[in-house]
C-alpha cells in the first residue's frame, strides 16, 4: 500500500493551492478518503473526507468553504483544493485511508483509525 501526496509549497495570504495523492496498492474506490493535517508544534488535525464515490463530502469547520476536497476513482487519485489560505493552514498535509473499507461520511472513521499515510507536503501560508 503507497500514498503520496504532492503539490505543497509556499502561498501569500489569499492565495490559493492544489494538493493531490496518488493511491496504490489498495482498492482505492471502496475507501472513503481523508486529508489531515499538522501545524508546526501541535497534533494531528482531521480536515475532510470523501465519501467512497466521490458524491459526498465533510469539512472541518475551519476550512469549510475554503477548501473542496475531490477523487478520480479511475486514476486513483485524491485532490484538495485549498482556497482564501490563511497563515495558520501552514502545516504538513496527509492523505489518509481507514483501516476499513466502505467507511460513511456519516461516521467517519477517527484519526486513528486510518492506518495509511503519505509522507505528507509542506504548505506554508505567509508573505
């Protein structure tokens, strides 16, 4: 199973960034989908995740109507883009896939129980 993520880097205030994920290895469309994400110095932080055909969708309050999370199911690949950025969304960023598949965005599986992560991308929010 491999997960990578790409498509960090540093953005001014304002400004806007897109993220993807490759998937390997797993039978990516029977998986809901997850970004989290960890700010320098502080934990884990779950952002979205996507339901397993892509049609629904869930947001931290924090980056609701900023960002849009999104998959190819064909390409087996997770996006997020991220919008209106602020300086405290600078963190490392983390595709994520839970220990089991056919997860809800009703209940969404916790941090801990996803067991697969990239390496993570750096986004830095600053002027």
């Amino acid at each position: 199973v491999q997960i990578v993520e790409s498509g960090g880097g540093l953005v001014q205030p304002g400004g806007y960034m897109r993220l993807s994920c490759a998937a390997d290895g797993f039978s990516f469309k029977d998986y809901l989908m997850t970004w989290v994400r960890q700010a320098p110095g502080k934990g884990l932080e779950w952002v979205s995740s996507i339901s397993l055909d892509g049609l629904a969708t869930k947001y931290a309050d924090s980056v609701k109507g900023r960002f849009t999370i999104s998959r190819d199911n064909v390409k087996n690949q997770l996006s997020l883009q991220m919008d209106s950025l602020k300086p405290n969304d600078t963190a490392v960023y983390y595709c994520a896939k839970p220990k089991s598949p056919y997860s809800s965005v009703l209940k969404i599986p916790s941090i801990d129980e996803h067991d697969v992560r990239g390496q993570g991308t750096q986004v830095t929010v600053s002027s």
